[in-house]
C-alpha cells in the first residue's frame, strides 16, 4: 500500500469518528452553582491606522455580541463550565444560585459539545446578602432597625 493511500484512509476514518461523535450525542443533566457571570463584546476590526511616531496598528472596535453572555457554573465535582446563554437567563441569574443544565457529550470522545440551562433555582438567602452590600451604613441600620420592630410587634 502507498503512503498516499495510508493517509488518505487515516484522514477518512477521523472524519468519520468525529462525525459519528457529534452526530450521537450523549445528554445528562446536571446541577451546579453560579459562581461567575461575565458579558464579552465581539471585538471587530475597523480599520489601521499609520503613525510615524508608534507605527503600524489596528484599531478594534467592540460591539453588541447577543451571544457574549457567559455563567461560569462549578458542579458537585468542582469542576467548572462555562456556559453561554441568552440575555434573559443572564439577568435572571445570580452568584450563588443553583442551576439546572443540560450538557450533551461526544459518543467517544466525551468532549461537550453544546450546554445549555434548564432552569435557575434563586438562592434568596445569598441574593438579600449580595444586596445589603449596596446599602449604606444608614440604610443598613435602618432595613435591621425595621426587621427589629417588626419582631416586637409579632409578638
């Protein structure tokens, strides 16, 4: 057999594999914790500029990316996955909250090749922390003083 012939199958028959890998798709859904939420713009290329001072350079301009809303979620394992996702479920999720997703494996290579979230359990307790932070310490004493009275007059 050529050498020719030899690679040419070997090219095939990795085709091939990657194509059955990502046409038979594994799905699990899993659980896990936000622990990060990043935005991205798509950075495009404008134009070039020519200055004799600093020379040759490329001028990037951001824009709107629908797709740069990203949830960095870490599951029971600690392992962490980055997740991309709409502007929708962007706003609506939280540091700290559980999530519901759905992650679809290679047949072979166990690779992901699509995640996706299912649904968004808040976490109230860590949410009312998160917005304390932004209070005053007036506000503050004020929201603990006005949770006290509302205990004395309960009883």
């Amino acid at each position: 057999m050529s050498k020719f012939k030899v690679i040419l199958i070997v090219i095939l028959s990795a085709i091939v594999i990657y194509l059955v890998d990502n046409i038979f798709l594994k799905e699990e859904y899993l659980k896990g914790v936000v622990i990060e939420k990043r935005y991205q713009d798509k950075m495009i290329i404008t134009g070039t500029s020519n200055n004799t001072r600093t020379g040759h350079s490329v001028v990037n301009t951001p824009t709107y990316d629908p797709n740069g809303y990203r949830l960095i979620i870490k599951d029971k394992n600690d392992n962490q996955i980055v997740i991309r996702s709409n502007s929708d479920i962007y706003t609506k999720a939280y540091k700290g909250d559980s999530v519901k997703y759905r992650v679809s494996k290679g047949l072979f290579s166990r690779k992901i090749w699509k995640a996706s979230i299912v649904e968004i359990i808040p976490n109230f307790e860590y949410r009312k922390q998160f917005l304390n932070k932004k209070l005053s310490p007036l506000e503050k004493l004020l929201k603990t003083k006005g949770d006290f009275n509302k205990k004395e007059y309960d009883k």
